[in-house]
C-alpha cells in the first residue's frame, strides 16, 4: 500500500513534472499533483506525492523535509485524510 505525502512550501514554478522528478530519487512515485487556484490557475504553494510503499514515503520525508528548493523551505510530511466540510 502507497503513502500519500503533503508537500508544503513549493515555489509557484513548480509543476508536477519537476515534483515528481525531486520524489523519484527515494522510490517509484505513483502520482505527484500540484495545486492550483481553481480561478486563477496558478499554484497555491503546496500539492501531493504518492509514493508506492511506505518506507520510500520515509526516506523522501527523512531527505526533504526542511530543505531548499529554488529558494523556499519545504515542508514533506504524511498526508492527514481530507475532512468533510
């Protein structure tokens, strides 16, 4: 069973291409999604990688968390479940 990461923090260049890319180094990403602002279209700043077993979520948390990417501090921790509103 995969992990779903969040990643906080990214520069608003960012796509997905690149977010998967930074991931892959630490495992077989499964999808890698950035967001966006649904009037705006450009990034909110934040998206999430899935990663296919939970220790590679581990070592990409261990290796990127607190580190630099063009200029912005990433934030790379485990997925909470999205709360119904």
């Amino acid at each position: 069973m995969g992990s779903k990461l969040y990643v906080g923090g990214l520069p608003y260049a960012v796509e997905e291409a690149r977010l998967s890319e930074l991931f892959s180094q630490y495992g077989a990403v499964e999808s890698a999604r950035v967001i966006t602002d649904k009037f705006t279209g450009q990034s909110r700043g934040f998206g999430f990688v899935e990663m296919a077993t939970s220790d590679e979520a581990n070592q990409a948390i261990a290796a990127l968390h607190g580190t630099d990417l063009e200029g912005r501090t990433l934030t790379v921790n485990e997925a909470k479940e999205q709360v119904p509103r």
